[in-house]
C-alpha cells in the first residue's frame, strides 16, 4: 500500500514533514554558500597582495608555509563543500520529485473521491426516484383493493338480490299453479251443466240467433314491426307487458328485447294481442315466465303528438284502424 495515499489525513501529515526537510535543507545549502563565500573572498584578498609578477632586480619572496596549508586547507574544504552541494542537490532534486508524485497521488485521489461523490450523489437521487415510484404503487395497489372491495361488494349485493328474486319466482309460480288449479275446478264445474243441457235439449231444434249489431270502436297498431322497433329505438313510445299488480317495459340491448320490471305506468294504450311482435311476446313467455299469455295486457306510451293525432280522428269518426307509423304520424283506416 502506499504510504502517501493511505488517508487524506496522513498524506498531509506527511507533506508537512516533508515540507520542513525541504526547508531545512535550504538553510544548510545556504549557510554552506555563505562559508564558500567568506572563503573565496579570503583567498581573493590574499592573491591581490601578491605583486603580479616579481622585480627583476628584487629577490624572490619566499611564500610561508602556513599560508601555503591554509590554502591546501580551504581548498580541501571547497572540495568537500562542493561534494556536500552536490549531495544536497541531489536530494533536493529527489525531495522535489517525491513532492511532485505526492501532488500528482493527490490529486489522483482527489478526482476518485470526486468521482466517488458524483457517482453517491447519482445513487441517492436513484434512490430518491425508485421511493417515490413505489410510494406510487402501494398507492394505486390501496386503490385498486379498495374497488375491487367494493365490486365483491357489489357482486354480493347482486347475489342478494338475485337470490330474493328467485325465491319471489318460486313464490309467484306456486301461487300461479295454485290459482290454475282452482281455475280449473271452476271451470270443470261451469262444464257440467252445459253439457246436462246440452244433452236435454239436443232433441229440440235450436233456438234462432239473434244478429248482433255491428260493434263500433278503434284497434290500435303500428304500421309494421320495425316501425315500432324503430320508434322504441328512438325513445319516443315505450312498450309495456302488463300482468296482474306488475309491469315489464321492454328495452332493446344492442338490438334485442330485454324485459325489466318498472313501476306500473298512469296512462297507457292498449295493443291487440294479434298486433304484438311475436318476438317481444317469446321473449317475455322465456324470461318472466310468471303468467299465462291470456294474462297479459300490451300496451305502449306515446309522445304528446301522436297522442293528440289519436284524440282527433277518435273524434272525428266512430272506428276504425288507428296505424302509427315510424314518424308517429298516425292514420285511420
């Protein structure tokens, strides 16, 4: 491992340490300047003293000795300072590369915590985004519980009420088959009589009948069945099943007849029996299925106009052959 990027705390500890050395090593590389210096200018002043070249006629001086050793001293010692620069050159040299390569491992630490940092300021904001995303969902998952709580609910419900429904059928056809019943006993018993006297008075002729005067009044029809498909499909008349205290309005899901139950209506127009679609009657006899077809009364509800045009010509004639037609006009035949 190595030493100068095992922390940042360590690394400066170091740098600072280092930094005194280097200091510390200036001083001595200088002070040893100085003392090379002082020794220069000594020998400087020594060799100006000196006369450049001797007299002729003078006798040559006799350098002493001492100043002789003192120079192959200061000498010796110029060696050795310039071997002692040269040391100190040499580790300063390695000082400043060990600097540079401390600074270049810094500052290589320094872009992999940078890089460290953006790569956990990413990470947070991920996770910050994937929080928020599933709070999201434990919220719709809240709403999607919550409806289909309230569809089982509903289906419930449902059940209740189609179990209600049920038993009012079992009720309904038991009492159906009770009243048949006495209905025909009734009728067995009205049977009886007739035929006694049918059978006394075969031997006499029969009686003359009389003629009955021709009965005046109106039937009311439409013009064909898809005018009243058509009319139904537009809402303006509405078809009524009528048994008993009960009454089924008949409504057209994607173009087929559907019964359902309603509130009996306060006004309504009576339909011949022979003028009813066979196709709204099989379907009422397969889907209520609660009385006999001599039972029920067909009817429908009108708009105020056609209305009006019934109100006239039953006015203005005594019968006839009221026909709605699949603009509502009505006509008399």
């Amino acid at each position: 491992m190595n030493p100068f990027i095992s922390s940042p705390k360590s690394f400066f500890h170091g740098s600072t340490a280092l930094s005194n050395d280097v200091e510390m090593l200036q001083t001595d590389v200088m002070r040893f300047f100085a003392i090379l210096c002082l020794c220069l200018m000594a020998i400087f002043a020594l060799v100006k003293a000196l006369p450049m070249s001797p007299p002729a006629d003078q006798p040559t001086i006799v350098e002493p000795l001492n100043l002789q050793a003192k120079a192959a001293s200061l000498q010796k010692k110029i060696t050795a300072l310039k071997k002692k620069l040269t040391a100190t050159q040499s580790q300063l040299a390695a000082a400043t590369a060990a600097v540079e390569r401390s600074a270049a491992l810094a500052a290589g630490a320094a872009a992999i915590e940078q890089k460290t940092m953006s790569r956990l300021s990413k990470a947070r904001k991920e996770l910050a985004i994937a929080s928020q995303s599933l709070k999201e969902a434990r919220s719709q998952i809240k709403e999607r519980e919550t409806m289909l709580a309230k569809i089982v609910n509903d289906i419930n419900e449902k059940r209740q009420i189609r179990s209600k429904l049920k038993t009012q059928i079992e009720n309904e056809t038991q009492n159906l088959e009770k009243i048949q019943a006495t209905l025909d006993k009734v009728t067995e018993k009205l049977n009886q009589p007739v035929k006694q006297n049918q059978q006394v008075s075969s031997k006499t002729p029969p009686a003359p009948t009389p003629t009955q005067p021709t009965r005046k009044g109106f039937t009311l029809r439409f013009a064909s069945d898809s005018a009243l498909e058509t009319l139904i499909s537009q809402k303006k008349v509405h078809f009524f099943a009528l048994a008993g205290q009960k009454a089924w309005q008949l409504k057209l899901a994607k173009g087929r007849p559907v019964y359902i139950a309603v509130k009996t209506p306060s006004k309504i127009y009576e339909m011949e029996k022979t003028t009813v679609p066979a196709s709204y009657a099989a379907v009422f006899s397969r889907q209520v299925a609660a009385f006999g077809r001599s039972t029920v009364t067909w009817g429908v509800t009108i708009p105020d106009q056609t209305a009006a045009s019934i109100n006239r010509l039953i006015k203005e004639s005594e019968g006839g052959d009221l026909v709605i037609m699949p603009d509502g006009e009505v006509i008399l035949n």
